[in-house]
C-alpha cells in the first residue's frame, strides 16, 4: 500500500469513527509505532499507538504524547541494557 493510500484508508476509518486526523498524523504514528516496537519489542508498537490514541483522545496533543512515549520507549531500552 502506498503512503498516500494509507493516508486515505487511515481518513476514512477516522471519519467513520467520528474523529479527525491532522496532517502529520499518520507519518508520526508509524514513527512511534515503529520506535516501539525496535526499541521495546514488536508487540508494544500497536499497544503503544493504543496508548497514544487514548491520551490524543483524554486531550493531549499528539507531540507531546509521543515525546514521552519516546521518553519511556528509551527507559525500557536501557532496563533492558542493565
């Protein structure tokens, strides 16, 4: 699927679901989903963008939200290295 595809399907299930997305916002969750799950492990990718969804959704904005996921992606990172 290519990117402007997914924009698109992304779009749509957000208009059936009643919410928007920004421009950006599909890019930047792919960046923190895949951060996660390099920098955690696979599985934590979805639960992370769960997690972020959950706190976009309670009112936070999406950067701040993925910079402290960033924050405790990397504090997992090196629990793991200690």
């Amino acid at each position: 699927m290519e990117p402007q595809e997914l924009d698109a399907w992304a779009g749509a299930a957000a208009r059936r679901l009643g919410v928007s997305l920004e421009p950006g916002d599909v890019a930047a969750l792919l960046d923190l989903a895949k951060d996660a799950a390099h920098g955690v492990t696979r599985p934590a990718a979805p639960l992370t963008t769960y997690i972020a969804g959950m706190a976009v959704g309670a009112g936070r904005t999406l950067e701040d939200v993925s910079r402290e996921l960033r924050v405790a992606i990397a504090e997992a990172g090196q629990a793991d290295e200690g």
